[in-house]
C-alpha cells in the first residue's frame, strides 16, 4: 500500500487501510481469517490423503455474484490476527500433516503475509505454498510472491469482458486474469510431482529432512499415466500419493448457459501454455441465495453442458488436466466457516 492508499489489485480504490479504511475487498490492513484447516476438495495433487492446509482469508477484490464463498468474500465472518499468529498457523497446519499451504484470497493482505510466510520458512516450515486466487491481480502483486510460492491455483473465469463485467464487475478481467497467469507460469515453468509414502520412516513430506534416495520427483508425463493406470487398476494396497510440488493449475468453473465463453477459455489457455499448465474443468456451481437480478444462473450446470466443454477440450488436444465425476455441485463442499484453526 502506498501514501496514497491501497495499489494492491486491479481496483487501485487507494484506500487508506492502514488506517482503518476499508477498501475495495472490504478490508482494512489487519488480516483477518474465517478457516484454518485441513481441507480435503481440491485436486488430487493438492489435497491428497491427508489434506491441503487451507488458510481462508476474509474478503475479496472481485465480488462475483454467483460467489461460493460469499459470507467470507463479503467481510461477513473473519476473525482478526497479528502477522506473527498467522505464521504460527502455518506451522501448525504442517503439524497436523498438511500436504501443502493454501493461502485462498490472500492478495488484499500480501504486506502482511510475505512477511508471515518467511518468518514461518524460518522456523522450519518446508511443505510447498499453494497460492489460491481468481486470478484478479496485479502483476506487481505476484511478482512480489516470487520465491515464495511453490503452486499456483489460479481461477480464470471469462473470456468475454461482457460476463465478467455482469457477474464480477470487472470487464477488464481476461486482460488482467491473462497477465497475471502469465507471471505465475513464468515462475512456476513445467509441472512437477513427487510421491509422499504414509508407512513410518519413509519420505512424509519434501523437504531436506528425506533421505535423498527416497525423494522422487515426477513430471506431468509421468504423473498422467500413474494416474491412467490407478484408474484402471484401483489404489487397493497402494500406500503412496502422488503431490505436486510446483506449478500452476488453472481452474475454470463452468457457469450455466455460458459454454461458448467456456471454450474460448479452454482454447486461449491451451494456445497460450499448451502442456506447461494443468487446466481444471469444473462443474461444482452451486446457485446460492442472492441471484434475483440474475435468473438464468439460478440453475446447476447441467451435464450435457459439462460433457460439452470436457469433449471440446479432449478435441483440442487436452493432456493435462483435471475434470470432475457428475453429482459434485453440493453445498457441503463448503466448508464451514467456523474460525476452525484460526
């Protein structure tokens, strides 16, 4: 944040949030937390067996209508903690056997928690850190993370300036979504993978505790095919998780009645990085209270819909990517907001 007010995202609203002010996302410069806790919904590689260290920062700078989070993105639930708590968090995440960190909307506090993350790094926190975001940020914002983050798990929602501007009041979103993917993908290169062991005395985590012998790093090739053959055969016996230990993931939630946006989404990602990302094709919308003045997304993703954008992306050569099983659009794959861990 400059003297003249808060810079840190697209909006530049130049609150004064050291202050007090809140700006744009709803927050002042204290951090503030509605949820730290193992989390178990994200991609395979992400969340594992033993869960993803999933840290819920309170607030938003894009405010999507149809948003799945809205009691937090809207400042609603939040707890306030000092900076020195929030690298106790996690630490104590790593603890209680998170595969990663997975800090969700934290680009409207990144002052605080930089600063936070190295202390942590510091005092020995090793597992990779997991960057969740809309993707509606400045590249100065993520290029501050350089070094630091380990996974990016952007969204990137629109292609049209149209929709963006009707369901997240941003229509200079693909600009800017597209710009910041580009630096995350500048930092993270090609997709890398290791296998985490659950029997005592292997290699739990990467870190430079392992015996060098038992560390075995994997790339996206290497990482597809054990999952074709685990899908053949089935994971029975099988005591060992394949994690990703750097990359960048970008997620795409299919909203209803926009499966053209849809493939020019698909299209631009696979033109724009071919095989240097994961693409996550998401059907999870879940039609939440609030979406009167928005009738025709107060519906789920019907699977003709869903089976529409997958079948496009395979037809346009598709490898790397992460789709999901019919039924997952259900409201308990939200977590509760319940200060858990904070």
């Amino acid at each position: 944040m400059s003297k003249t007010g808060c810079q840190l995202c697209p909006r530049k609203c130049r609150a004064d949030r050291k202050m007090g002010e809140r700006g744009f996302c709803g927050e002042s410069s204290k951090i503030r937390l509605a949820r730290a806790a193992l989390h178990y919904w994200e991609e395979p590689c992400i969340s594992g067996k033993s869960g993803s260290g999933a840290v819920f920062f309170t607030g938003c700078s894009l405010r999507c209508v149809f948003c799945q989070n809205t009691h937090i993105a809207r400042g609603e639930i939040g707890k306030e903690v000092s900076q020195e708590r929030l690298s106790e968090i996690f630490l104590e995440l790593q603890d209680k056997g998170a595969n990663n960190i997975n800090l969700i909307t934290a680009g409207h506090f990144l002052p605080a928690v930089i600063p936070a993350l190295k202390k942590a790094k510091d005092e020995g926190l090793t597992i990779p850190i997991v960057y969740n975001t809309s993707a509606y940020e400045s590249v100065e914002s993520i290029r501050a993370l350089d070094g630091l983050v380990d996974i990016y798990l952007p969204d990137f929602k629109y292609v049209s300036s149209d929709l963006s501007k009707r369901y997240s009041h941003a229509s200079d979103y693909f600009e800017t979504a597209a710009a910041s993917i580009e630096e995350m993908v500048r930092q993270t290169k090609t997709p890398e993978f290791y296998r985490k062991y659950s029997r005592d005395g292997e290699c739990r985590v990467w870190d430079t505790r392992c015996d060098e012998g038992k560390r075995e790093t994997l790339n996206a090739d290497q990482y597809n095919e054990i999952c074709y053959q685990q899908d053949m055969e089935g994971t029975e016996g099988d005591k060992s998780e394949i994690l990703m230990r750097g990359g960048t993931i970008v997620r795409h939630l299919l909203l209803p009645g926009c499966t053209e946006d849809s493939k020019r989404v698909i299209k631009y990602l696979l033109d724009t990085y071919g095989e240097t990302i994961y693409i996550s094709i998401m059907n999870q919308f879940t039609p939440l209270e609030g979406l009167e003045a928005w009738p025709e997304l107060n519906r789920r993703v019907t699977e003709e819909e869903y089976e529409s954008i997958v079948d496009y992306a395979i037809e346009q050569g598709i490898d790397n990517a992460f789709v999901q099983d019919g039924g997952v659009a259900e409201e308990s794959f939200i977590p509760a907001f319940d200060y858990e861990g904070v």
